[in-house]
C-alpha cells in the first residue's frame, strides 16, 4: 500500500486524481494534465486514430514494469460475455442477433471498430494483420500481453465479485492518500472487510 501510494503522496500524480471518475484518466493524458496513464484498453491511443502524429509519434503504449521481485508482471485478463435472459419476450429475435454478432466477418468487424478497446480471442480473427503484423506499436504492445496473463479473481472465487463490486482497496488508496490512515492500517482494514466477505458468502 506504501509503495502504491507515495507516488501521490510525493506530488508525482496530479491532486484531482483521488476524485478521477472512469474516463478521467484518458481525459488528463489526452489534456497534457499527466505525462502517463494506466489503462485497461487501447482507448487513449484509439480515439487518436485520426491523427497519425498523435498516434505514432507523440504517445506510446509500453508494458508494466516488472514486480518488486523483478519478475515479468501477469496481465488481468477479463472475458466479454454475452447472455440472454430466458425470460425476454424477445429470445428468438436475441439470439438471432447473437448469432449474427458472433459471425467471424461481423465480430471482426466489431473489434476493429471498437479501435483495440477488446481484443479477439478467436484465432480466426486473431490471425489477422490488423492484430498480428506488429505495424500498430499500440495493439503489438497489447497483443505480448496475453503471453503472461491471468484471469481476475472473481474466476476463482466469486466472492471477490463483492470485494470488487464494495470497492475495497480503492476505498483504503483513497484514505491512505488523503492521510486518514498509515498503509498498514489501511491493509489490515482491506484484509479484514475482505474476509467478512468471504465468510458471508454463499
């Protein structure tokens, strides 16, 4: 929690981040408020696909360092899924729709469209240039990404769908930044709120 936290305790991350909603980040990078950003998609680089300088020569996607141990740091990965309730008064007009999506050719085009905001997981798709030429120095850094990943939490236990959905750890960066409480009180709390979860689960 230390180490997360002093780079905005020692004025390295702009004052307002604490109170950042979901697209503040690309908003600041985008606005010079901040020289870098963690992202979750190639959103940034995608809405900046209409200007080739901006695009290839003034942002780059690079990879996360490696962890304190100085090993290769493993990428959360999360599956995009698509469910139809069965109680809908429109099922066969659902999946038909589903089954049109899903079609290589309409999917590809999709994801392309979406500008690297998903990436395919269909080898199909996948195999395609637009992914797998290393041209766009964007998806080619997004692309190495899945030779070390891992999949969320919630896929081993889906209690930490609720420690996710509680905000648990953001919560404590929030009071640790704002000098409420010391890093180790703030692990001991999330550790604690997070096993109360756990035991409550069912």
């Amino acid at each position: 929690m230390q180490d997360y936290t002093n780079p905005y305790l020692e004025n390295f991350v702009p004052p307002s981040a604490i109170e950042w909603g979901d697209p503040d980040n690309n908003i600041n990078f985008l606005s010079n408020g901040t020289l870098m950003t963690a992202n979750g998609s190639l959103s940034i680089p995608g809405s900046q696909k209409g200007d080739p300088i901006n695009y290839f020569r003034r942002m780059r996607t690079i990879p996360w360092p490696n962890k304190p141990d100085n090993t290769p740091m493993r990428y959360v990965t999360s599956i995009k899924q698509i469910a139809i309730l069965a109680e809908t008064d429109r099922l066969e007009e659902a999946k038909s729709l589903v089954a049109f999506l899903v079609k290589t050719e309409n999917l590809e085009a999709y994801l392309q469209g979406a500008q690297g905001r998903f990436l395919p997981v269909m080898p199909a798709i996948a195999a395609n240039e637009f992914w797998s030429s290393g041209k766009d120095p964007h998806i080619a850094v997004a692309i190495t990404q899945f030779d070390n990943a891992r999949s969320s939490y919630v896929v081993l236990n889906p209690a930490y769908s609720e420690v996710l959905a509680q905000n648990v750890w953001g919560e404590v960066i929030h009071a640790i930044a704002t000098n409420q409480i010391t890093p180790e009180k703030g692990a001991d709390q999330a550790i604690e709120k997070i096993t109360d979860i756990f035991s409550q689960w069912k």
